[in-house]
C-alpha cells in the first residue's frame, strides 16, 4: 500500500514540475519579447531626440559650437 502512495505522490509532483517549467518558459518567452520592444522604443527615442531627424541639432546656450577632430599622427619605424 506504501508504494502505490509513493507512485501516486511522485506522479503528482512530476506533473507540477512539468507545469511550472511550461510556466517558467512562458514568462521567460514574455520577458524576452518585453525587453526587445523596450530597446526597441529606446533606440528609436534616441534616434528621434539626438536631432538628426528634421535637420535640427542641439545647440548648447543657443551658440554654434563647431566640433573639429584631431587625429594624432603615428610614424612606424621599419
């Protein structure tokens, strides 16, 4: 009578085991498509806020700042 116990209780956690990982899968499945829609609207907020949309940029104190890049010059030795 002992065994079919253990058989009966071991075959209802198998089954709640089963459940919570089809549970676990879902919410991980949801939290992936939540993530890559919240980065979605993050790349495109940026995008639309940075300026480059519409020709208008930032202006700091409503001055033009000019922005000039120096590139240092490396020499190699052969």
């Amino acid at each position: 009578m002992g065994a079919v116990v253990s058989c009966i209780t071991s075959i209802f956690r198998t089954i709640g085991s089963v459940l919570m990982a089809i549970v676990n899968g879902i919410g991980n499945i949801l939290h992936a498509i939540i993530s890559g829609i919240v980065a979605f609207f993050d790349i495109l907020i940026s995008f639309l806020s940075c300026g480059y949309c519409g020709g208008r940029r930032r202006r700091m104190g409503g001055s033009r700042m000019s922005t000039r890049r120096h590139h240092a010059t490396t020499t190699s030795r052969i």
